[in-house]
C-alpha cells in the first residue's frame, strides 16, 4: 500500500497535495504535445491533482497542454497559475485572466500568482486579484518569487493579507529561504511552493545522493522531493512527461529517512547561516 500524500493547508482552509505537477517548459514543441498531455493525467490518476502552469511559459502553450489534460475532470484539479507582472494592472490583470481561462478551458483557476514583481503597485495588482475573486474568475491568489521585503510591503496594503502562497526556487541546493523566508511564511500559515525542485535534473548526479537513494532503493530524485516534502506548508511542482518518472515522483511520498541520513544531507548541502538574496531561474 502507497502512502497518501501529504497534505498543506491554504489560508482559506482548502487542502491541496504537498506533491503536484509543474509544467514549465511543456507546450514548446507540438511534436511532444501528446506526451506531456499523457503525463499530466498519469500523475492526476497518481494522486498529485495540483497543477501549475503560467501565461508565461510556452506563451500560453503550457496552458492550452494542461486544458487539454485536465478536460472532463475539472473538479478534481487545484488549478494554478501565474500572470505577467506587465499584465498585472487593474484591466491588464482582468484581461490576462480571460486569456488564460479561454486557454485552460475553465471558468476559473483556482490559485492565480503575480510571476514576479512588476511595475504595478502591489496595491493596485491586489485591487486587481481580488475583483477577480469577487466575480468568480479565481479562487484565491499569491505571488512568486516575493523575498520577504516584499511579503512585508504586500501584507500592507489593503488586502494584501488574503495572499495564499509564495513559489520560489526551493531545493536541497537552494536553501536560502531557511534563513527568514521559509519561518516568516510557516508562522503566518502562508504555503510555500517550491519550483525546480529537483534543480532540472543537475541534482541527481551529487554523488551523496546518489549513494543515500541506493540505500532505499530509490532514486536521486526521490530523495530531492522526499526532502521537500518532510518540511511544513511546502508544495513540490516537479515537472515531467516520463511516465515513469512521474510513477518516481509519487513514489519519493513513500520514504522514510533517517536522522543520520538527513544529517548527511545537511553537511552536504548546508542550511544557511546568513542572508542571501532570494534566487530565481
């Protein structure tokens, strides 16, 4: 028997997995539409309902991809995705979020995230957030790749404290959001999500993972997802269009690591012990 997967808490007291998908990159090419499609619904068979795309990502390609995964089992998908900070004005934001619907195939996403910091006032961009929550076009919304200068800045403006995630680079090899983000979050029960979880692959070839995995029989990646998911309100999006791997991402929710080996983990990929800057790709 598989174990469930973990689950994080949003603000609004909806549970989502602790394990989704992501899908950057999907939609670039046409000749692997039919591939990433399969995969998608591989892993909502598995369990990992939670998708995350962006307007950004394939200019809207990955959107029309997981509309396309997601047909007829709507409702069982914790749809997420990201606006342009460009588009994230009062009208911008309204129109963007058409487009993104039109593409989805939805009538609505259920978590909608500022991709990064723009031009727009934060004031006006959650203006924006919550009209579309008012009429019904999403959900909830958040942010991504907010240090936590920002989170301050957003909690003070009108209604900024109706944020409901913060995505940022999160892995074993970048632990910098330990220092304050990762707590500033945890103590004000605002969900992290960790993009590029497994770094893109590169880090499957550390040789201490590599030989940790070997002792559970698993693989690399498991242990870089494995380690994501034994940390509280955070949600790992890795993406894949292997069927197999993704069968690999489910099954990291069934580790169980040890002290010491998480103590291994630890020396060879150190906490921080100072600030640094938030990281993005």
């Amino acid at each position: 028997m598989r174990d469930p997967i973990p689950t994080v808490t949003l603000p609004s007291g909806v549970t989502v997995p602790a394990l989704g998908q992501g899908t950057w990159n999907m939609g670039d090419n046409a000749a692997q539409a039919r591939d990433e499609i399969a995969s998608l619904k591989i892993g909502l068979d598995l369990g990992m309902t939670l998708i995350d795309t962006a307007e950004m990502y394939a200019d809207g390609g990955s959107e029309e991809i997981v509309g396309k995964a997601i047909e007829g089992r709507r409702d069982e998908v914790f749809l997420v995705s990201k606006i342009y900070p460009a588009n994230a004005s009062l009208r911008g934001a309204v129109e963007a979020c058409e487009r993104s619907l039109k593409r989805l195939k939805t009538d609505r996403i259920d978590l909608y995230l500022l991709h990064w910091r723009g031009n727009h006032p934060l004031a006006e961009t959650v203006e924006a957030f919550e009209h579309l929550k008012a009429v019904g076009k999403i959900e909830a919304w958040g942010v991504s790749n907010f240090d936590v200068a920002d989170m301050d800045e957003l909690l003070g403006v009108p209604n900024g404290g109706n944020v409901a995630a913060n995505q940022v680079l999160y892995n074993l090899a970048r632990r910098g959001i330990e220092y304050d983000l990762l707590p500033w979050c945890q103590e004000r029960s605002i969900p992290i999500m960790a993009y590029s979880p497994i770094e893109q692959g590169r880090l499957t070839h550390h040789p201490d993972l590599i030989r940790i995995a070997k002792t559970y029989q698993a693989t690399p990646a498991q242990i870089t997802l494995a380690f994501l998911l034994d940390r509280d309100g955070v949600i790992a999006i890795p993406k894949s269009s292997n069927p197999q791997r993704i069968e690999e991402n489910r099954g990291s929710v069934d580790l169980d690591i040890t002290d010491e080996d998480w103590a291994v983990l630890d020396a060879a990929f150190p906490p921080p012990s100072r600030k640094k800057s938030l990281e993005m790709l």
